[in-house]
C-alpha cells in the first residue's frame, strides 16, 4: 500500500467514524433519552442538533472524498500517469 492509499483509508476511516459517532448520539436522543447527562428538551435539542451538524458535515465529507479520489478512479488515473 503506497501513501496515498493510506491518506485516502484514513480519511475515510476519519469521517466513517464521525458518521457512527453522530448516529449513536441521534439514536441515544431518540430512543435512550436517559442516557443523555441533563434531561431538559433544550439539552436534548442542542445535542441532536449537534449530532445532525457532525452526521451532514462528515457525510458530506465522505461523499467529497469519493467523488474526487475513490480508490479505484485516484490510482487507476496514477498508473495511466505512468505509463
């Protein structure tokens, strides 16, 4: 695996992990309102809508990254450079 295989896998691997991370925290809201420290319908607003800011902005993220450099497109179009 060369560098820009691993610059892409953690990238990718970064906004996957902040897409889980935004949906536990949704889902927690949802169905788990207990596990949320303070129990007031703003608390409850804020961190939902935090978790849906952190959910949009690394789908995105993600969305950006594969349209731009997929693995297969970014390194086929580096062995056509090359040859």
């Amino acid at each position: 695996m060369n560098h820009q295989e691993r610059l892409y896998n953690a990238l990718k691997s970064e906004c996957e992990a902040k897409i889980n991370e935004a949906l536990l925290s949704l889902d927690m809201c949802f169905f788990k309102a207990s596990a949320i420290g303070e129990h007031t319908s703003e608390h409850f607003l804020k961190e939902a809508s935090k978790s849906l800011d952190k959910l949009t902005e690394s789908r995105d993220k993600l969305d950006t990254l594969k349209q731009y450099y997929d693995e297969s497109s970014m390194f086929n179009k580096q062995q056509e450079l090359n040859n």
